[in-house]
C-alpha cells in the first residue's frame, strides 16, 4: 500500500506525519537531519510514495539528501499550502505535518523546481560579494560622517584615495585618530575580501562563458537542465558590467534576481 509523509521542517525539530488509506497511521518529531528522517522513513513507511515538505531555508539541503537517500522527496509551494494548512483547528506543527501529508495523498499541492548546489554556489557568491561591497560603503559613509562632526570633511573620493584623504585629515588629530583610523582598518579589510569574491565572480562568469558559447541566445530559456542557460548568462552579463572596475571597489552592488 502507497504511503505519504508530510514534513513539517523547523531547524531543531521536524513535525513527521504518516497516511495510509486516508488514515493517519503515525506521527511524531525527529531531530532536522535528512539522514535520520530517512531511516525513520524506511522503519515506518517502507512503501512511501511522496515525501511532502515546503519550501524553507533548509528545503535544498532536505530535497537534495533525501532524493539521494533514495526518497521520493517532493518540494511544494508553501504560499499555496498555507491556505490548506491554516483551516486546522489548532496552528501546530504536528497539524502542519497531518495537513501536508494529507495534501500528499490528494495530490492537492504545487510542486517547486529545487535549484542544485552549483547553482546555489552562483547565488551564494553574488549574495556575499553584494554584502561586503555594500558593508564597506557603509564603513566609508560612516567614517565620513563622524569625522563632520569635527570639521573635518573627506573629499569626494574613491579606493585608496579615499584611505589618503582620511589619513591625511588626521595627521595632527591624535585623540580623533584613535576612533576613526580602527574604522579605516575594518574598511580596507572588508574592501580586500569583496575584491577576492569578486575575482572568484568573474572566474565563474568565465566559466559559465565555456557552457554558453555555442548556444544561440534566443533558446537559452528553452534549457532548463541544472541552471538554465538564460540565468548563466544573467550571471555573465552582470558580472563582466563590474569586471572593468575590480580595482576600485566603488561600484553599485550586483545582484541576480528571483524572476
């Protein structure tokens, strides 16, 4: 007989419901780890058809190792669950797991493509070049601001002429350097590291580059094999848009899209 579980996944605890026949035939938590959900899979539900869960933080990491291991692991909408979800009586997370195996026996849920790691790998070294590029803008605005309030105003400027200015504005400040020169260390710091990342941003805009060449771009949406085409070249596009200012480090933040 098929069987149909329902994951209602927190980062310490999953809520686990199991269905058979319309009836629920077990339930209970386990700790949020995919290896330890299957094994409690194949001890309960040795015939399970769906594995039903939402998307979440953990969702890529649950669907990947959980399809490894063998499950039939299915990633749905959560906007479109919540609304099934929220006509239980009682907000739980043993309801939440009832109500989503109960959607995988019905067939009543919209299933989401889960992205692979290498192309989470993209996302996340966009994402953590964005930051840092946006951090040391931070710093820089900040530093600027508190030395205002001495009369001390650093000219319009960028990279290390920016790291010039300062110094030289405080050369006969001693007192005023002991607060604003630790601030220039963090900013130069943080100014090397998105210089790192987006070294690595270019390499992999290269690379991407190779896989493309040959593809004529009005099919690149028609791929959708790993990360499709029309995103690898989103990600080139932008990347080479920042590659003629690596130096400087001044420019607008990249970002990919959800679209």
């Amino acid at each position: 007989m098929d069987e149909y579980i329902g994951l209602d996944v927190s980062l310490k605890e999953t809520a686990v419901s199991f269905r058979r026949n319309g009836q629920r035939v077990w339930r209970g938590k386990c700790p949020s780890d995919p290896q330890l959900l299957a094994a409690l899979i194949r001890k309960h539900a040795p015939a399970a058809r769906r594995v039903v869960f939402e998307t979440g933080p953990l969702s890529v990491w649950f669907f990947h190792a959980l399809t490894a291991g063998g499950m039939p692991a299915i990633c749905i909408d959560a906007c479109h669950a919540k609304a099934a979800l929220d006509m239980a009586a009682n907000k739980t997370d043993a309801n939440d797991a009832d109500g989503l195996a109960h959607l995988a026996e019905v067939g009543f849920f919209r299933e989401v493509r889960v992205k692979g790691f290498d192309s989470m790998l993209s996302r996340t070294l966009v994402a953590a070049r964005t930051k840092l590029v946006r951090t040391t803008l931070h710093v820089a605005n900040q530093i600027r601001g508190l030395m205002k309030t001495f009369g001390l105003i650093v000219p319009r400027s960028m990279g290390g002429k920016f790291e010039a200015h300062v110094r030289s504005l405080l050369a006969d400040r001693a007192a005023l350097s002991q607060i604003i020169l630790p601030l220039l260390e963090a900013w130069r710091a943080l100014r090397l590291q998105a210089a790192r990342l987006t070294q690595q941003l270019l390499a992999e805009a290269q690379k991407r580059a190779m896989s493309v060449a040959d593809v004529d771009p009005r099919h690149w949406c028609d791929h959708s094999d790993g990360l499709s085409h029309c995103r690898r070249g989103c990600i080139e596009l932008q990347a080479v848009a920042i590659s003629g200012r690596l130096a400087g480090l001044d420019d607008a933040p990249v970002s990919i899209g959800r679209g």
